[in-house]
C-alpha cells in the first residue's frame, strides 16, 4: 500500500478511494517501539526485501510469480517470528483507545520499489480491514502475532457494472501458525477483509503496488446479497465509497536496494 511518506501523502490526498491515512513522523514511530531495529532485525526485513524482489522482478498489472518462487517467499515469511523485524507484543499499536470507538489499525512500512511493497499492519483486537481488493496484484500475508478472521472472494466473471458477482474462497480463523496466505490477481481470494480475534501483527508483500494513475486504486465494497450453489457460496458485492481510517508510519530503514 503505501508507497513512502511523501508520495504516500499525495497519492492518499489524490483519492476518495484509497484508506484515510494519517501521517505520523518516523521518529515518533522508532520512539513508541523502543527503537530503530537493530542490526540482526535490520538483516530480516533486508532479507525479505532481497527474497521479494527477484520474486517481483517482472511485476507487471496481472504478474504471477513461478510457483517455485511463491514456495521460495513464503517459505521464508513462514518461518519469520515478531522479534525478527524489530517489533514485540507490547507495542502502543495493538491497544484500543476507548475514546476512539472503533480500534485503529495502523502500518508500519519497510521497503518499496517500483514493483514491490512491504511493512506490517498492527490491528488490536476486533479491529476491522474492510473488504477491499487488490486489482492487478499478488499478495503475501504472514501472521506474525496473534489470530484474525479473514473472508475472501474472487471475481466471477461478470461484466464490471453496478454490485458484481463474486465467490467465497475463505472464511475462518489464522494465527500466527498459520502459513503463508497467497492471493492472485484472479485467484487465491483478491478480495478479502480481515477482523482481528485478539491484538495481532500481519506482515504483507504485494506486487505490483497500487497505482491510481494506472487505474489500479484500492476499492472497498459490501456485501449486498449472499446465495449459495451447488459449487459454493456466492455474494454480490458493490463498490463504496472509504470511510476506513488507518494511521501510517513509515520507519526510515536504510535498505539497500
């Protein structure tokens, strides 16, 4: 998602689409989690930009990694604990502020590039990701702490106009035991939400990034109706305008690219 403090700034005040972000300094970010990450940290987040990017190297709209290096990735990602990128339970982020209403869910960006990005959303319990998709892209998901619901779909294809046909690919409960969750550009569940069963961490890999400019913003949608078939649960989901709110700190690694 996010792109880097500055681009992130205009790209999000560019779009009534895109989640309401609210910029945070990346001193303040290192102050609340004691700390830049040390060296071995730094090592790990260095690895999974190192890993991610000959995995995205040809990232394109529609780009599909090899199977081979979608094993190579997650086989990586699934081995990566919470202390390995710096951050431990006791973070600011993953506690409610009552006077809030409903919890925030904030970022944490590492790395980008052209064809890639990757940092760590924060959700303290019953925080909610809305539904929203991912046009063009594929995405790792690794839970680093705690359990989250996650329910997905994937486009039927139908034309484009008005609430859209769309198939249940997932609908339970991952924690951090969980293994790595892909999902593709037409597959493996592009749309998904995610509502956090207890404070938890998930990190995130995706290629190509979002692009307004190339027509590939960040779309949220509800479910209107649900039916189900004799090969699964079908929704129709429409389009709705953002109202999701999400604070963002972008950490200021120094990573060789």
């Amino acid at each position: 998602m996010p792109i880097g403090v500055s681009k992130l700034a205009a790209a999000s005040a560019s779009s009534s689409q895109r989640s309401r972000r609210r910029q945070r300094n990346p001193s303040s970010a290192s102050s609340s989690l004691g700390g830049i990450p040390t060296a071995s940290k730094k090592s790990a987040i260095q690895t999974i930009y190192d890993v991610s990017k000959d995995v995205f190297a040809a990232a394109a709209p529609g780009f599909q990694p090899l199977p081979s290096d979608v094993a190579r990735l997650s086989g990586f990602l699934n081995g990566l604990k919470l202390q390995d990128v710096g951050l431990d339970a006791s973070m600011p982020y993953l506690r409610a502020d009552p006077d809030e209403g409903h919890p925030t869910v904030t970022y944490l960006h590492f790395a980008d590039s052209p064809k890639l990005t990757f940092g760590v959303f924060c959700l303290p319990e019953s925080a909610v990701i809305p539904l929203h998709d991912h046009p063009g892209m594929t995405v790792f998901s690794k839970i680093l702490l705690g359990s989250m619901h996650i329910k997905s779909y994937d486009w039927v294809k139908t034309p484009p106009t008005g609430a859209r046909l769309a198939k249940l690919k997932t609908d339970t409960i991952f924690d951090a035991s969980s293994e790595t969750v892909v999902l593709y550009p037409e597959n493996g569940g592009n749309l998904h939400c995610f509502t956090a069963a207890t404070p938890c961490v998930v990190l995130d890999v995706m290629g190509p990034p979002y692009c307004q400019t190339q027509g590939r913003d960040c779309a949220y949608y509800d479910v209107k109706a649900t039916r189900g078939g004799e090969d699964g649960q079908y929704a129709w989901l429409k389009q709705v305008r953002c109202t999701f709110k999400i604070d963002t700190f972008h950490m200021g690694l120094n990573i060789r690219k």
